[in-house]
C-alpha cells in the first residue's frame, strides 16, 4: 500500500466521517475510494463498515446534548435497527458476490435520488407532524426503522437519509434532534454489521483499510458535529451526487 493510498483512504474518513453525522452517505464517499484502488466490493464494503463504527461514535458523541431528552425513544428504536443489522449484514455474507455487484448500483442510484429530494420530502414531512406517535403510526415506524437496519446491515450509503427522511414524518421532534437520533442508530447499525462479519466471515476483512477509515471517520465525525450545521446542504448534496455516480460508473464498468 502506497503513502498516496493510505492518505487518500484517510481522508475518505475523514470526509466520510462528517457527512455520515450531518447528513449520511459518507459510505458513497469511502466506498468508491476502495474500489478506485482495486479492493473486491465485498470486502470493501465489510472493511468500511467495521472502520465507519469510529466516526459513527465521535459522531453520536457529538450530539449527545440533542439526545439527552430522547433516551426512552431510542430505547423503544434500538432493538429494530439491531435486528435490521444483523439481517442485512447476513444477506451481504450469503448472497453470491455477483448479487451485490448487481444491486448495490441500484441502491446507490435510490439513495442519490433521496439526497437530491431531501430538502422537499423533510419540508412535506414537516407537515405531517402529530404530537404523538402511537397505535399503526407507531408500528410502521418500528417496520420502518427495522428495513433501514437490513440496508444499513447490507450496504449502508444513505441509511442516514434514509433514517431522517422516516423519522421526519412519523416523529414530532426537530431535524436536529432527529440527526441525533439517526447518529445513534446508524452507530447501532454498524456497530452490529461489524460484529457479524467478524463472527461469520473474519477472511473477508481487510485490517489495514479498517484502521485507516476508522482514524479518518473518528476525526469527520468531530468535524461533522461540530461545523456540520453550517456546511452549506447544497454543496454536500452536489459532491454526494457526483461521487455516486462515479461509484456507479466504476461498479458497471
């Protein structure tokens, strides 16, 4: 591995690590930079996870004020993103790896559109707003949470915008507070990927990648909860969209 590579891995991380705690997605940002050096998808994707769980927990750390009122909500939340994690993180061992290169295009191509329809699904989501959250509501929140763990398990990119753009419509709280909340999911997503991969498919694992992205994302994810609120939106969702499209180009080509 080349100083140029171990630099470039670094600030993947570190970039990947920020915009996972203001928006999601940093995994479009690392994992085309993985793939760029020649590393298989599968393990790509495995070695990210595991070294995402850094900046995930700097990140969550961060907005540990915003949370501090919201703890019986994760209580109730935990449990299905857990569940999610383990499914997804499954499906990703099990299935062949000509299945993962023949759908993580498309998921890259769904989370792109959800980026770049942000700002309209949060601002039609802010109307749909109740005060509580109970009976079928509540339940398709839990399903909800539940499928986002299984994508998050199985590849990861955008589950934060996946997360946010639920939890917008179905809970009452600010976008800030549900940031929180999605830092500390997304942190228990990853976190419980990485534990199955371990336990089922440790070969798979490419130690020194880990490491890398674990030293940059720790780094983003202080960044991220510290400046992340006053990074303009526009110019995150145009560099998320472009390296997106590139992942793309490099898996189909």
């Amino acid at each position: 591995m080349s100083w140029f590579e171990v630099g470039a891995i670094i600030l993947a991380g570190v970039w990947a690590g920020t915009i996972n705690t203001v928006v999601g997605s940093g995994t479009l940002v690392t994992f085309p930079t993985l793939l760029s050096f020649g590393y298989p998808p599968v393990s790509a994707n495995i070695s990210n996870s595991l070294g995402l769980v850094a900046g995930g927990a700097s990140g969550a750390w961060g907005y540990r004020h915003e949370i501090r009122s919201l703890r019986t909500l994760l209580v109730q939340l935990a449990p299905a993103s857990f569940v999610g994690a383990v499914i997804g993180a499954l499906l990703l061992l099990v299935l062949p790896p000509e299945a993962f290169e023949a759908i993580v295009p498309v998921l890259i191509l769904l989370a792109l559109v959800l980026v770049v329809l942000g700002p309209r699904l949060n601002a039609w989501a802010a109307r749909q707003h109740a005060e509580q959250v109970t009976g079928p509501r509540f339940v398709v929140l839990i399903v909800g949470i539940l499928l986002a763990g299984m994508y998050g398990g199985y590849f990861g990119a955008a589950q934060g915008v996946l997360l946010i753009g639920l939890m917008s419509v179905l809970l009452p709280n600010g976008l800030q507070e549900l940031n929180g909340v999605k830092n500390v999911l997304g942190l228990i997503v990853n976190f419980t990927a990485a534990v199955v991969f371990l336990i089922v498919d440790p070969a798979q694992v490419n130690w020194a990648v880990v490491g890398l992205i674990a030293i940059g994302s720790f780094i983003g994810g202080v960044l991220g909860a510290r400046i992340g609120r006053s990074m303009p939106p526009w110019l995150l969702r145009l560099t998320i969209v472009v390296i997106g499209v590139v992942a793309i180009v490099v898996l189909l080509v």
